[in-house]
C-alpha cells in the first residue's frame, strides 16, 4: 500500500515515519509532498534514515506537486500551515487587539487560519481524487473540524484526526501505571472543545478516583483549576481554558511571547538536526515542536481503514445524529467503529446542558466560518465572529473582521 503525506516537510513527519517503521501494516511506499525543497530535503533524508535503522521495506519518495505525489496512493494524510509561523503569530496576534485571545485554531484567531487553510485543503483533496480517486483523505490540518467538514461536503472520504484524545489516554494510562491498551475514554464534543466524561479501565470508570487521586497534576496538564475539576466531574482539553479563563488567558498574552515564536525556534533547530547525516532517530527536541502521540493516532487509524483491522478510534466524522440537537452533517469529536468501510461514531450518553450548549454555539460558528472560508467576504467573516462565544460582540466582530483580512489579505483570493 501507499501513503501520501501532502506537507510533508513539516518537522512532524520524522515522528510519523517512524511510527510507520515500527508498525506491521504492509506499507509499500511512503509519498512525502511538498513544494518547499529547503524543508522537504532534511526531513525527508532523517526520514529515510529511520526507516533504515528500523530495517524498514518501506520505500520513501519526495515529490513537490500532488498530482504526481498522491497517484494511485491508498490514503492521503494532509499536514498543512498555510502561511506558516509567521501566520500562526498573527493568529495569536491579531485578536489581542481587540480584547480577544489569540490562538490559532480557537476563536478570531482560528477563523483566520480556516480562511486560509479551507481553500487549500479543498484544492489539494480535489488533485488527490484526479489520481487515488479511492483513497481515504486524513485531515490533520486545523482547524480540523472545519476543514474535514469541508471535506466531506464536497464529497471527498474524508475523516479528522487529532491527537488531544491519545494524549489523555496515554496520560491516565500513565498515572494509572497500567498498559495504554487497557484504557479508553468517554471523549466528547467538537475537535478542540472536548470533554473527557470518563476513562475506562478495562471497561470500569476510574475518573472519579484519578480525579481525587492525580487531580493537582490532571489540572496542571490542563491548565484549569483544580477545583472547577472537581465541581465538573469531567476532564476539559486544554483548550477549554481559552472559554473558561479567557479574560486571565488574554491578559497572560499580552505579556508573553507566542507560542509561534517559540515553535519557530524550535523548527529551526529541528531541521539543522535532521540535515546531519548521522542522525537516524527522532531527536528529543521533537517533543517540545507539539503533537505528541500524533504518530501513534495516525498509524492505528490508517491500520484500520486500510489493514483489515477493525477498531475504536476517537475522530471526527459526521454527527449523523450522535448529538441529536446537532445538525446531521455536522462534524463531531467522538469514539467511533473504523474500518475499511470508514468512520461510524458510537451511541453517547446525552451531554449536560452544561455542554450541549457550547457544543450548540460552537459548532453554528463553525458553520458560519466554513461558509465564510468558501464564499468569502467581509460581512461573511463578521457574521462567523459575532457567531462565536469567544467574540460575540458587533464591534468586536467588525473590528476584527477588518483586521483579519487585511493581515491575511494574501492568502484570501476573493480579498
């Protein structure tokens, strides 16, 4: 079988080739494709290198267009920064300036990188279906709901991957010193606004005790108060903080660096590593770029599409009415029954109020924005604004809609 990896000199890729080497799936040919021959040449060449101290069959190819990359593949993961960094820092930039937090896949600062990324992604999918007209397409490009819903409503297989899920599971797995296999979760919501209701050890919820037990460490790895842990029961991903402490979140901005300054140092030194011939293992540095656990997702998802190995996996995929205040075609954060044949989310339990509603909000302004992504326009991007919880207001939604564009003005063809 084929993989294609459309980004793939991004400095994730040695972490994801390296779960391929390590894994039994018949893999023949790992395609990575990428324009930029600065980026693509050491991180294809570390790559390569992992492959042969893992004794790996596996043959790795670069090319810089998809149309001759992605040909005949089985599956194409997308791995896309459109703008890189020095887009991402106006994300986290930009809404400051309005009173708003800045992170690049939620809120302002996430509308703007679906505004450039929706296009791209459409248009990269559109050149994968020409010549693998019947690969799967993973979406591991944010904002991942966005653009895997926009993916799936242009008719394309489509299914999103995250890797806040594996993290908490390998997490719990390791404060309850027990083998990750044993552990699954009760994870809900849309992707990077999800609950973790309860953990499962071998099909018995520990998370009332792992809460009384670990709960200081559990809050510090989630950056939210112990006590509002406790009072909720349930485990929010880290991004939760961003609606539950956001006034606190804007002023810590405000005084700090962004987090794409200090990801572009650490780029930087990750790709003078991977240029040393002699380096045929992902450095420890690799752990500070984010991802975690990203390419252990990636390998047991594609295992099951594309291996004969059927199993449960925590992605996003239509509602289908798994949330029934949600419209079917919406996209949703949930367990669901991979195989060859795809993605069917599992039965939940109803969401409390509580997050039904958030859930509700945000997924209407993640409508909103795919539609602002896809026709253009600023009363469309004031509308997915005044839409989203995190902004909410008509001054503030006008104000940033301006800004927004004018910052992106170059990656938004209708600008």
């Amino acid at each position: 079988m084929k993989l294609a990896v459309v980004g793939g000199g991004s400095t994730y890729t040695p972490e994801l080739v390296d779960g391929f080497a390590r894994e039994s799936l018949p893999l023949a040919e790992i395609a990575l494709i990428d324009p930029d021959a600065r980026r693509l040449g050491p991180v294809a060449g570390v790559s390569s290198r992992i492959l042969r101290r893992a004794g790996s069959p596996i043959r790795l190819t670069t090319w810089d267009s998809v149309e001759e990359g992605a040909r005949d593949a089985d599956a194409v993961l997308i791995q896309l920064r459109v703008g890189g960094q020095a887009a991402r820092h106006l994300d986290e930039t930009v809404p400051l300036t309005c009173g708003c937090v800045g992170q690049e896949t939620t809120g302002a600062g996430g509308l703007a990188m679906a505004l450039r990324t929706v296009p791209v992604a459409l248009e990269v999918a559109a050149q994968a279906a020409v010549v693998a007209p019947d690969a799967w397409i993973v979406d591991f490009t944010n904002p991942v709901g966005i653009v895997t819903r926009a993916l799936l409503d242009a008719g394309h297989r489509a299914v999103g991957l995250c890797n806040v899920a594996i993290g908490f599971q390998r997490r719990f797995a390791a404060l309850l010193g027990v083998d990750p296999a044993r552990v699954s979760l009760d994870h809900v919501g849309l992707n990077h606004l999800t609950w973790e209701r309860a953990v499962h050890l071998d099909g018995v919820d520990v998370l009332p005790d792992l809460l009384v037990r670990h709960g200081p460490a559990i809050a510090h790895q989630v950056e939210l108060p112990v006590r509002l842990l406790h009072t909720l029961g349930v485990v929010p991903s880290y991004y939760l903080r961003y609606f539950y402490e956001h006034d606190a979140v804007v002023r810590e901005q405000l005084l700090g660096s962004t987090r794409a300054h200090a990801v572009s140092e650490v780029e930087r030194e990750l790709l003078r590593i991977y240029a040393d011939p002699t380096v045929d293992t992902k450095p420890d540095l690799l752990g500070k770029r984010g991802g975690a656990f990203y390419s252990e997702a990636a390998v047991a998802l594609l295992a099951s599409l594309l291996g004969g190995r059927p199993g449960t996996h925590v992605v996003n995929v239509r509602n289908d009415g798994t949330m029934p205040f949600l419209a079917d075609d919406a996209v949703i954060e949930v367990p669901a029954a991979v195989s060859r044949g795809g993605a069917i989310p599992l039965p939940i339990t109803p969401l409390d109020p509580l997050y039904a509603g958030l859930v509700a909000h945000v997924s209407a302004y993640e409508d909103l924005a795919l539609l602002a992504a896809t026709a253009g326009g600023e009363d469309l991007v004031t509308r997915a604004l005044l839409a989203h919880p995190l902004v909410g207001q008509a001054d503030k939604a006008s104000g940033l809609a301006r800004r927004i564009i004018d910052a992106h003005r170059g990656y938004l063809a209708w600008a």
